[in-house]
C-alpha cells in the first residue's frame, strides 16, 4: 500500500455523523436537506434523450464553461478557457493543489480553522502543509496580518474558504485588501490564492470579499452541491488565468477524463436560468434569521454567522469537543461535529449543520445548550 495513503486517518466528520440515530436532530453533515429544482433535472433528461451520455471536453463542455465564466465574470478569467469543470468542488481543489504545488520546492499554506480536505489532499501529494490560525479571541475572524504572517519562503499558495467551513466567517474587503497589498509588495514569485468559494451563495453580508477581483494571482473553485442542493450530483469548477489552467485541464484529464455529461446538462439548465444559481438564497437567510436568533437565546458563546450554512458554539470550559460531541448524541439525540475535526485551534469548538431547517435547529440549540449548561452549574 501506499504509506502516505496509509497515514492518512479517515474523516472524523463521517464518522461521528455515522452515528445518527432514526430520531435523532442532525446538525453533523453540511448537506442541504432541501430538494433540487425538477425543471433543470428534466432539462438534462431532455437533452440526453437528444444527444445520449457521450464524453464532453476533458474541460467540460464549452457552452456550460462559458456561461459559469460569463455569471462570474472575473478580471482575466471571464471566457471558456478560463473554466474546467470537475467533478465536484474536491476534485477542483484537489487538480489546482496538484497542479501548481511542487512537493520538492514548496508548501502549501492552509487558513485555520479549515475544513480537513485541503490538508488530506496535499498530504496525498507529499505537500508540506503549514498554517496561519485565526484568533479566537476574535470569534476566528479572518486576519490578513496573520495570514501574511503565516507565509514562508517556500509558500507557494494559500487556501482560504470564504465563507468558511467551520466557522462561518467570511473575510472582509477591508482584511481582503490588506492581505492583498501584502502579498503584491513581496519580491519574488507572486504566491496564489485558493479561493473556496463553495459557499458563496450563502452569504448573509455586505462586504464578504470575492477575493478573484482583487489579485490577479487567484484560483476559484466551487460547485452546485451546496447552492442547488445537488451534492450527489458531483459538478464542479475551476476558475483560474488561461496559462495555468492548460496545466489544471491535463491534471483533471488524467484524474476523471471529464465530468458527468448529465450533470453538465443539469448545470447548463441552471446558469441559463435567471437566478438559477441563487435559487434557495431566501430559504438559507430566513433560516439563518432564526438560527442567529436561537444562538443568541441560548446562553452559549456563538459564532457571527457571517456564511455558509454552519453555526459554532464553546464548549463550556473547553471540554474535549469529540467526547461532547459522543455525549450530545447519547444523552439528547443531537448529532454535531467536534471541531477538533477542523484543527486543533478549533478544539472546544462544536459545529452545528443547520440545513435541517429553522425548527429542527432551533430545538437541537436548546438541547445542546441544556445539556452543555447544565454540566457547568
């Protein structure tokens, strides 16, 4: 076997959610629990019943390439050619990391808290992996000095995910414009940005920096898992300047030759439509209204919900996260994530799911919060 495949631990996220019970209040996976839009499923279908399921483009076909470069319109990066279309938004990260990352000459520089991947993957790679960690006394938000100063000779690219798993927190304009001119006024090669921006249509306010506008030395990825409720699906995307994706599309060729020609499809239907990418926004900010809300009743120390579909809460005197995690489940049939599952700067920390819904969440904060405060008094 592969000894850097046999070092790697499995996913401590899959494992705790694997013991949801029938009746319990899942707050473990961030999976939509909404369902997908029938019309574009249907377009798909029609168009296969057409054209059949033959191969696309290695890069994905040209028409979808060219309509999500089109919705993003990124300086530089706003044609066909600047798309590859992946299967899924792991995959995207995955070639991007593999693709511009020499393992003997650079590292890989990770903003933490962060969700495990970016490490796993670069750990597949032989990358060396070094980290900039956010402040907790700053309710983890995104600090362009400590991003910077986290940057070594041999960082060769930073990842940041905006709005972020796990925190929820989503870097500023004003933190992103620093962290920018920082990186322009290094001599030397220019070091990229890995933006994860698979949240992005869960974004809840006005200044979450969209960090491809800014420094021309940034890559996007993303997908419609968590926009369109279309996890299983697997359609994703890189967005990067035309002279690196030549590398990322023979990456991506020899990973998965392409994407799932019906999940093109069903992506085609989605940008061609109005606000087709935007279509459960409403949903997502009614529900984080009464999450915030819930949050702020419950007597626990809260994240901003700045992003994403995830709530964070301390854990009382900073108990392991893990075992509280097993005890929540147990003894009040709440599943949550322990945020040692994120790095060990977010031990302490739990994170909780709300796509269930306003309700459901709702009852699991009061659960969790009884159970948690009832401990400490």
């Amino acid at each position: 076997m592969n000894p850097r495949v046999e070092a790697i631990p499995g996913s401590l996220i899959r494992q705790i959610a694997a013991k949801k019970r029938a009746t319990s209040i899942d707050l473990g996976l961030g999976e939509p629990s909404l369902m997908p839009t029938q019309m574009h499923l249907d377009a798909a279908m029609a168009y296969v019943r057409t054209h059949g399921l033959r191969y696309t483009q290695n890069a994905g076909d040209p028409e979808l390439r060219a309509l999500i470069a089109n919705h993003y319109r990124y300086p530089g990066m706003s044609e066909a050619e600047n798309v590859c279309v992946t299967t899924g938004s792991q995959e995207a990260m995955y070639v991007v990391i593999k693709s511009i990352v020499n393992p003997a000459t650079d590292d890989l520089l990770v903003v933490e808290p962060a969700f495990p991947s970016y490490v796993k993957m670069a750990a597949l790679e032989g990358i060396t992996v070094t980290t900039s960690v956010m402040r907790e006394s700053d309710d983890f938000a995104f600090d362009a000095e400590r991003i910077l100063g986290g940057i070594t000779p041999r960082t060769r690219a930073i990842v940041i995910c905006s709005p972020c798993n796990p925190t929820g927190r989503s870097i500023s304009r004003v933190e992103a414009e620093k962290l920018v001119a920082g990186l322009r006024s290094r001599g030397g090669d220019p070091i990229w940005l890995l933006h994860d921006e698979i949240y992005r249509e869960q974004s809840f306010i006005d200044d979450a920096a969209e960090l491809a506008k800014l420094y021309d030395h940034t890559i996007v990825t993303n997908s419609l898992s968590k926009s369109n409720a279309l996890t299983g699906l697997r359609l994703g995307w890189i967005i990067a300047p035309r002279l690196e994706m030549d590398a990322m599309i023979k990456c991506h060729a020899w990973v998965t030759s392409c994407a799932d020609t019906f999940a093109q499809a069903v992506g085609k239907s989605i940008f061609e439509t109005a606000g087709g990418i935007r279509e459960h926004v409403g949903w997502y900010s009614d529900v984080q209204t009464t999450v915030t809300n819930a949050l702020a009743a419950s007597g626990l120390r809260s994240l901003p919900i700045d992003g994403s579909f995830y709530a964070c809460i301390q854990v009382p005197d900073k108990v392991s996260s893990l075992q509280t995690a097993l005890n929540l489940i147990d003894e009040v049939d709440v599943v949550t994530i322990p945020g040692i599952a994120f790095g060990s700067s977010f031990e302490g920390w739990l994170r909780l799911s709300w796509v269930a819904g306003g309700e459901k969440s709702q009852t699991g904060i009061e659960r969790i919060a009884k159970h948690l405060l009832g401990q400490t008094t």
